[in-house]
C-alpha cells in the first residue's frame, strides 16, 4: 500500500476512529485503525465489537493494499504535523512497518495483519429511512442528558429511538431516563421510518454519532434492525450493536394533571440556580423553589458552608408552592431549552414536575423533586 493524503483530511478521518476504539484492551489488533486504499479513496476502519465507524477520504493511491496500525499514535502524529501538509503512507506488506512521511519528518510505525482485524457482521435492517442531520441531531442532543450511569439497569444506558403516537400524528420520538429526570423529544415521522422497530442507542454510540451530525446540510441514511442500528453520510459509516434489552413503560411516569403552571425566561432561571447552587454541598445539590403572585424565590440553606437566596419576577398566579430539586438536574434541563421561556407544570411538592420549552408539546422534561 502506497498513498498520498492532505494532513487535515486524514486528520479528521482518523480522529473519527480512534475515538471508537477503547484505550484498555486485552485484544491488541481492537487499538489499531483498518487502512483499506483502493481507487482514489481511503477509508479507515475501526472498532470495540460494538461499534464500528468507517471513515472514507479521497487520496492519491499508487499502490492498493490495507494494513492495521495503532489508532491513537497515528492520530498523535498526524494531530502534530504542520497544517496543509502531505502525508505519505508506505507499507510494503512484509516488513510489519508502515512509515508515514510529511516534510523532512519520517515515522515508522508497527503493524498488525490486516486478516486480524475484525469486521462487524452485516445484518439485514428490517427499517431503512434518511432525515436531515440538524433533525437527528435535536432528538439526541436534547434527550442524551438524561441517560442512566448506573450499571445494573443497563437498559437505560442509552436513548430509546422508537415511532410513537404524538399530539398531531405518528412521530419519530427520542427517550432518555435515569430514574430522577425523563426526557421525552418527536420530530416528524421521515419516510420509510413506519415500521422501525424500537431500539435503545448505547451511550457511546450517541456520542460518537454527535460527529456525523455537524453539517446542517448534511442527509444520514439511518437503517434499524431488532439488534444493530446504522448511521451513515456519504463518507463515514457509523454500525452500531443496540441495547439488548426492555425499555420500561414511560409513558406512566408523565404527569398529566399537574396544572399550576410557571412560565419563567429560560436562560435567567439557569443563571440564578447556578448562582444559588455555589453554596450548597455537593452532596445533595438542593434548590428550593417558593412561588407565589408572580415571585419566584429560589433559595440554598447548607448548614456547612453557608445559604443563598434570589428573586426572580415570573408568571405565576396559583396558590403558594414551595418545591425542592436538585441543582444539577434543574441546570441541566433549562439549558435544552431553544426559546425564551421555559414552562414549568407543578403538582404538588411530592410529585414530579413536567417542563416544556414555551407551548411547544415535541420537547418534554420530567423531573422529579427532593426534599428540602
């Protein structure tokens, strides 16, 4: 194998795939990259057998070939050469070396036979259907918060992708749950997605698509299977196995009676939680919430290292509430809000509270209170 590749290019390609592979691991040929070049292109493989991206670039290729070389020194060197530079890949397939060359610099880096490396199996998708990258990006970015880290319910280490009934129709709808906030976000219903099965997307594999998403323009082909899911542009390909697993009923955990309602600037409400919470201890992170006649006063007692309290003017004319949550979960919630207000729908000071961004009903945050 013999090719020619732009620094920047190959540096986002391989950046892509040493992501994917996992720093620990008792299978050596897992830390390497799959350099396949053919035609005028270059495409770079990698995986952690549950996750496979490839990467396509466009190169010089003189001589055809595919090699295995360590993911993360590659990126190191590339990551370090001079902006605009040209890379030249050499492997003769022999000697067990590859040797990158840019400028007067020159490494030689070992290699692993390309037949070691393994390929993920390819699945028939039983859903295959394309929607526009800023759509899918919405649905992940607004729900991942939520996603569980607690290992024994590993059901929930992940976004719940499904079609669902929604207020206007069928929806595509993203879910993510830990048990203390819920986030429920529907987009319309691409084309061909009708018959998707429900499949809940790993944590690491939302993070990883996060990269296929950037470009507004940009149209993913998304296939499903009851046990892989597939993202892909034109030149990266991210194969994904599913969380094999039930996603629970959460559907009963929305409120639908909460009826005092508060309706308060987004960006200011994080703003003032942010600065009462300095206070607290870490521990329990609480915020209290007072509401009454257009006033919210949120407030931090932490016996340790002292207390806190803001006013802040709201819409608000229902009986007197005082509710406590965790700081970082209000944070956290209020920062996916898009428009000026954030809607906060109140039961009583035991039951969770339903937030939404203005009267938008396609992004919903469940959050349930603590004790203050």
């Amino acid at each position: 194998m013999k090719i020619s590749i732009e620094r920047g290019t190959l540096l986002k390609a391989v950046a892509q795939a040493q992501s994917v592979v996992e720093r620990r691991n008792t299978i050596p040929i897992l830390a390497n990259v799959l350099i396949e070049a053919e035609g005028d292109a270059v495409s770079f493989r990698a995986t952690d057998l549950d996750i496979e991206v490839v990467d396509k670039a466009p190169a010089v290729v003189e001589r055809s070939g595919a090699t295995t070389v360590s993911a993360v020194t590659l990126h190191e060197i590339v990551r370090k050469l001079p902006d605009g530079a040209l890379v030249r890949l050499a492997d003769d397939g022999t000697s067990g070396r590859l040797v990158v060359e840019a400028g007067r610099s020159t490494f030689t880096l070992a290699t692993l036979p390309r037949e070691d490396f393994p390929v993920m199996a390819t699945t028939d998708y039983s859903s295959n259907f394309s929607a526009p990258a800023p759509v899918l990006r919405r649905l992940f970015d607004k729900s991942k918060f939520a996603i569980s880290t607690e290992e024994t319910r590993y059901y929930l280490n992940g976004v719940y992708m499904h079609v669902s009934q929604g207020d206007s129709g069928m929806v595509l709808r993203c879910v993510a749950t830990d048990g203390h906030r819920l986030a429920r976000i529907d987009a319309d219903l691409p084309p061909g997605a009708e018959t998707m099965p429900g499949v809940i997307v790993p944590r690491k594999t939302v993070n990883e698509l996060r990269k296929l998403l950037e470009d507004d323009k940009t149209e993913i082909a998304v296939s499903v299977s009851e046990t892989k899911v597939r993202f892909a542009t034109p030149e990266i390909t991210l194969t994904s196995k599913v969380i094999d697993g039930t996603f629970p009923d959460y559907a009963r955990v929305i409120p639908i009676g909460n009826t005092r309602k508060l309706e308060v600037d987004a960006s200011e409400f994080a703003r003032a939680v942010d600065r009462v919470a300095t206070v607290s201890s870490e521990r329990s992170r609480a915020v209290k919430l007072a509401l009454e006649n257009d006033r919210l006063v949120l407030s931090v007692n932490a016996p340790d290292s002292g207390a806190a309290e803001e006013e802040l003017l709201v819409a608000y004319d229902d009986e007197r509430l005082e509710i406590g949550f965790n700081a970082k979960y209000l944070l956290e919630i209020a920062s996916q809000v898009d428009r000026e207000n954030a809607v906060f729908l109140f039961n009583s000071s035991g039951d969770p509270t339903l937030m939404r961004e203005g009267g938008d009903t396609s992004a919903i945050y469940v959050v349930m209170p603590m004790r203050v």
